[in-house]
C-alpha cells in the first residue's frame, strides 16, 4: 500500500496520470486543493494557505514567520491524509514534505515543451507567445519556490525514485509503469515504514497545533516524534511559555513523553 508523489511542471499531465494510478491501483487521489482544505480546519484561511503555495520568494522574505505557519499546516494535513497508505498526491512538494517514509514511491514527469504549450492553448486559449511566456514563468517561479522553502534544486533527479519523459510514453504506458514499480517490494509497506509515518505525522501535527495555539503560535521550533515519544528543538523563552507548549501538546493524542530542548536553534 503505497503512497506516489507525483511532480510535474504546468500542463504536463501530472492530474490526469494521478487519476489514471488511482483507478488502476484502487488508490485515493488527493490534489492540492484537498489538502488546503484540509490544512485550513486547524482554523487557517483557504485563501491564505492556497496563496502560501503560489506565492513567489519575495512574498515571503517580507513574511518569514507566516511561510513557517502555512507549510506546518499543509505537511501536517497532507500526512494525515495519506498516513494510511493507498493515496496518489499530485499537489506541491510532496515528494519533499513526507522524506524518509520508504513505502512513499515519489515520481517525476516530464513533458515535451511542445506537448505542454498545446495544452496551455488549449485550455487557457493563449497565443503561442503568451504560453511560452506563462510556462516559462511558471516553471521559474516553482524553482524559486522549492529552492527558497527546502534549500533543493526542484529538477534534481536524487530526490525522485523514478523519472519518466513523456516524450515517447503516453499517459496510459506511464500509469503502468509506476504502477509496476508502486507494487515493488522496495514500496512496500513494513512496520517500520508504517512507525516511519507515524512519527512524521505526529511530529508534523505537534508543529501544527502549537502555530494555532494563541500563546504559542509565535514559535518556530524543530520537532521530532518516536513511538510518541516528542522531542521539541528551538528557542521557547519564559517558563510560562515553556508550560504553555507542555499543555499544548500532551493534549495531543498519542503522545507518550515530551522533551524540550532549548540548547538548539
């Protein structure tokens, strides 16, 4: 019971192939706006969350902290939502918000400038030039993004398990091929793979519930979870605060210990 990331530039298929392993492996198939939704029940705007995604680096260098709080709420929701295997997303980052989980297969697909420009004519009826102009921007614009936010190259084969061109594969022939590959026993689901989950979608809701906390929304802290066990990196302050957070989060179902470390920045 996988779970497939799927990255792709604008208009290179990526939605269609998603639905297309979905109904083939009987997986859910979860897009961007799922997890927003999702991601604005801890009591954030869907608006704000779906800008937080769009937005180009020098948004954020003018809000630094709220870059903090959008992308704790999104891999907190996306990790909720695909914890229980089965799923196909096919939304920002994925590959990059659920690292270190084995049974998380995590594609990339690439398509003919050509193909995609059609696409672009297509569905947003543009002239040639004011698509080559829209996919060139967007591209740019999803480097600058993922370099800002993680510090990697968004096109760097090493954080993909597999990377497909469309060139010469259509969308059916690609669907099979990661299916295949989704049905390894490399991608397999094991009980440390599963603990792998576990921890991460605990630590990611632990991040999360302490950015909606009132008295502890403006920390920006490292957390990491084993066997609900919490560990909590970073700088709180006042031991009123430092209280606050302990009540924060042994509210937090499944956590069985918790461990501040303010030695660390």
């Amino acid at each position: 019971m996988a779970v497939i990331t799927i990255s792709r530039g604008s208009f290179s298929g990526g939605k269609i192939l998603a639905e297309c392993l979905a109904e083939n492996l009987g997986y859910r198939c979860v897009d961007r706006d799922v997890i927003v939704e999702r991601a604005a029940a801890f009591g954030a705007s869907q608006e704000e969350i779906r800008n937080a995604l769009m937005e180009p680096p020098s948004f954020w260098d003018r809000f630094r902290h709220k870059k903090y709080v959008y992308l704790t709420l999104v891999q907190a929701a996306l990790t909720e939502e695909v914890k229980t295997g089965k799923a196909v997303y096919h939304g920002n980052a994925g590959h990059l918000l659920l690292k270190g989980v084995s049974h998380v297969l995590r594609t990339r697909i690439i398509a003919p400038v050509e193909q995609r420009l059609a696409m672009v004519q297509d569905r947003l009826k543009m002239r040639r030039e004011e698509a080559v102009a829209y996919i060139r921007k967007t591209d740019q614009d999803r480097r600058k993004w993922t370099s800002y936010l993680y510090g990697v190259d968004w096109g760097d084969p090493s954080l993909y398990d597999l990377v497909l061109n469309l060139e010469c594969l259509d969308i059916q022939e690609a669907c099979e091929i990661i299916g295949s590959v989704a049905r390894q026993r490399a991608f397999e689901e094991t009980p440390e793979s599963q603990a792998a989950m576990a921890d991460l979608a605990l630590a990611s809701r632990v991040r999360a519930e302490l950015v909606i906390h009132p008295r502890t929304a403006g920390l920006e802290v490292d957390v990491e979870a084993r066997e609900g066990a919490v560990t909590i990196r970073g700088k709180v302050g006042s031991r009123e605060l430092v209280q606050e957070v302990q009540e924060v989060v042994w509210k937090i179902p499944g956590v069985s210990g918790l461990v501040l470390d303010e030695t660390a920045h």
